[in-house]
C-alpha cells in the first residue's frame, strides 16, 4: 500500500508502494552478494552541522559531485543517503555503461536538438564512458570491467532496418564507432537465437560490477576529505536568506550555502515543489543465473563479453558476467509491491527461458528490482534552479546512469567549483525537463505506455 508520510511541515507521497523506499534493507542481488565491503566510514548524521556543499544522494551523481568538489576545488562537501551508499540504482543496475543517457535514438535526437546539439550530446557521452575508466584506473578501482562495445539486437526485419539507418546517422553524422552486423555474423560472433535479425555494436562501452565501482567511487571521496553519511533520509528542506539551505535527518540537521538534489529515479520530489512531477521512475527488474559450465555456454552459441540488448520497445538487456553467470533484465510492474515484483519475476525468467531454450534448467540464483528515471523532455536534467542559483540538481539518465550520472556529478562540481556552466554540458541538459501534465497520473500514462509498447512489439 502507498502511504503519505509527515515530514515537518511537508507530507511526501511516493509514486510507488513503500515496498520500494525500504532504505534500511539492501536489495538480494547479486552485486550485494560478491562487492568487497565499505573501506570507508559512512556514519549517520547525527548532531546539528554545517558545510559548503550538502548533495541529497550517495549514488554515482552524488559521489561523483562530492569526489570533484573536494578533489578538484577542495570544497567542504557532505553527502547525505537515505540507505547505505549506493542503495539506489548505483548498486543495483545491469553495469552497462554505454553511451545513451537519453529516451531519444540517434535520428531523434538530430530530429530534436539539431546536428550539433546531438554531436554535442554523443561527444559527452564518449566522455562519461572514459572518465568511469579512467575513475577506475586512476583510483584503483577493481570494477571487474567485461567486454568493450555494446550490442543491440534487432527481433525483427522491420529492427534491423532501423539499426541500419541508426548506424548510418552515428558514423556519418555523430562521429561514433559502430559496426553493423547481418544475422549470421550476429550468429558466428555474438550468440544463436531464432529472435535476432542483425545487430549494431557500438563503441565506447564496458560491462561492470556498478556497486564495486559506486564504492570504490565513495572511497576516492572520503579520502579527499568529503563526509559521508549514510541512514540520513533528508526530512525536510527548508530555506533562509540568500543561500542558505537547511537540511533536517531524523538524527541532525546540515546546514549548507549550497545543495545538490542528486536522487534520480528515487527522488523525494516535494521536498522541494520546484521537482515534483518532473521524473517517471519505472521498475526494472533483474535475475542472475548459477555459473553456466563452458558447454552450456557454447551449445547456446553465446561467444561474446559485450553487453546487450534489444530492440524492443520493451526492451531486455543481458550480459555475461565474468564468472559465467547471465544476467539477464526487463522492465517491471507498475506498483512497487512485493506481489507485483514475484509475478515480473516469473515473467522474465520465462522469458529468459524461451529466449535461450538450452538454459531452461539453468537455476536462478539471485533476483532484485530498481528504478530507473525517465522525464517527459527524454533527456536528463543537468543544471541549477533559474530563481534559487544556489540549488543544483542531476537527475534523469533513461538507464544509463553508470556513465551519463558519473559525467553529471563532475559537470556540476566544476560549475560549483568554478562559478559558470562548463562547456561540455549540452546546453539543452542544463533546464529542469518540463512536467508531466497532471502528475499524480504519471502510473495511468506508465500503464498506458506498456500496453501500447506490448502492442508495438507483438507487430
């Protein structure tokens, strides 16, 4: 059941049922199960303090921000998560990081943000992909980094014609490295499957454990000297005078000249009316198989360590990991609830099966759900409050936030740090996307659009 919950003066009402907003229980996944644990302190905030910059978050957005603001531009910083860090999407995604960070394709996006608005969009994208790698190489950060490009699969005829037009405008147009493939290299190079029509694979990208890499990310933070506080569900978010935030947990209260609001698909929207109605969260779900022997791998045909996906409107991503296990994922049901998450399981492990019939006795060994964040403009927001400068946020990367969050946390430390937006933040990102019109229908408009992406794909 959804509840209203008092917080101060404010009543926050979450989309979804509470089942998906239990901070203190970390999901059963399998990032949970084999990450190293913390190396670093993350206690509660527990008395009343005060900072430069607080960021509402410890996610990659968040730690990214914190880890530049004190690295870069030796800023007091503090980070304050409502769960352990990396509760939210930064530990429990596929670990794709790819280029995306939009809900746009790449004619769209030219079709949106003209030719050097979308250049400008996919050159930052390369960007984020390298600055993961380099975070990871710089900061000695064990990711268990698996494949170098992904690939999308087209489930029909009428999908690989568009990955030709879309392979067209990324090489000839947007100056990204891809490669398309007919259905019997797909066949001879990436895997067998009676549901594949040719494939596009693009570059840069990398599979990864997204919880070591979020650590390991929290870590390089505190040493710079960023406090972590994790347990430190943000109550309420007040303001007085020019700058000055004042941020209430159940156990203390941070006061800061400056604030980022970096929750993403999670987002506590009315602490602040500014964001409310401007995200989509929507349930994802993934399943992660025992190690699969060499044989059982090979009789299916899977040769490949890029990740995955495909071209459904619905889509699934998979991967191999690098023990052998599969991962394998697909949006999830539309309430939040413990029952609703049983029956999307069921559902994908079917699907799961009948995509890969040689796997059909193949055990499940790990199951866990999240949110990823979709706006209604299909682009992130990356930027600070028009009437309150003083107020920055990130949030909105449509799956793809292992890179396109990293990037955004370093895009709004330098504009901290410096005082003006750099020049490598796309200037259609760094606006609020608009709201969604009557936002508390935003489930019917999710239910709607499910039913008629079924209907698009079953075409």
């Amino acid at each position: 059941m959804r509840r209203e919950r008092k917080a101060g003066l404010k009543t926050l009402r979450r989309l979804y049922d509470d089942n998906l907003y239990d901070f203190g229980t970390p999901q059963p996944s399998y990032w949970e199960a084999t990450a190293p644990p913390p190396a670093f302190e993350s206690p509660p905030l527990e008395r009343d303090d005060s900072c430069d910059v607080a960021i509402i978050g410890g996610g990659y957005t968040g730690l990214s921000a914190a880890y530049h603001l004190a690295k870069d531009h030796n800023i007091d910083v503090r980070v304050l998560e409502a769960g352990h860090i990396g509760w939210g999407a930064s530990g429990r995604n596929g670990g794709f990081c790819c280029v995306g960070g939009t809900g746009r394709h790449p004619r769209g996006m030219i079709r949106y943000f003209g030719l050097e608005g979308a250049r400008d969009w996919y050159r930052s994208q390369v960007q984020a992909v390298e600055l993961v790698r380099g975070l990871a190489r710089d900061e000695d950060i064990d990711v268990d980094a698996f494949g170098a490009a992904e690939v999308e699969i087209a489930h029909s005829g009428r999908a690989f014609t568009r990955l030709e037009s879309e392979h067209r405008a990324l090489t000839e147009v947007l100056g990204i490295d891809a490669e398309l493939l007919t259905r019997y290299e797909v066949n001879e190079r990436i895997y067998h499957s009676a549901e594949q029509h040719g494939a596009l694979i693009s570059r840069p990208a990398l599979g990864l454990h997204p919880l070591r890499f979020c650590r390991g990310l929290a870590l390089a933070a505190s040493r710079r000297g960023a406090g972590l506080h994790s347990a430190s569900e943000v109550l309420d978010w007040s303001r007085s005078g020019e700058g000055g935030h004042r941020l209430r947990t159940a156990g203390g209260t941070l006061r800061a000249s400056r604030v980022l609001f970096a929750t993403n698909g999670f987002m506590p929207e009315q602490l602040r009316p500014e964001f409310y109605g401007r995200t989509l969260p929507v349930v994802s779900a993934i399943v992660v198989t025992r190690p699969l022997s060499d044989d059982e791998r090979l009789n299916e045909g899977w040769r490949t360590e890029h990740p995955a996906v495909n071209s459904r409107h619905l889509l699934n991503y998979f991967r191999l990991l690098p023990d052998n296990r599969f991962l394998f994922g697909a949006r999830g049901h539309n309430r939040g609830t413990r029952e609703g998450e049983q029956a999307t399981y069921r559902k994908i492990v079917n699907t799961f099966r009948t995509t890969w019939p040689g796997w059909a006795d193949v055990e499940i060994e790990y199951r866990w759900h999240g949110l990823i964040c979709m706006t209604a403009s299909l682009r992130p927001g990356i930027g600070r409050l028009t009437d309150d400068p003083f107020t920055f946020f990130g949030f909105g990367y449509h799956g793809h936030g292992v890179n396109t969050a990293t990037w955004a946390g370093k895009q709004l430390a330098d504009w901290m740090g410096r005082g003006v937006a750099p020049d490598d933040l796309p200037r259609h990102t760094r606006e609020l996307p608009r709201r969604y019109p009557l936002p508390v229908l935003r489930r019917a408009y999710l239910r709607t659009g499910l039913v008629v992406a079924n209907w698009l794909d079953s075409l």
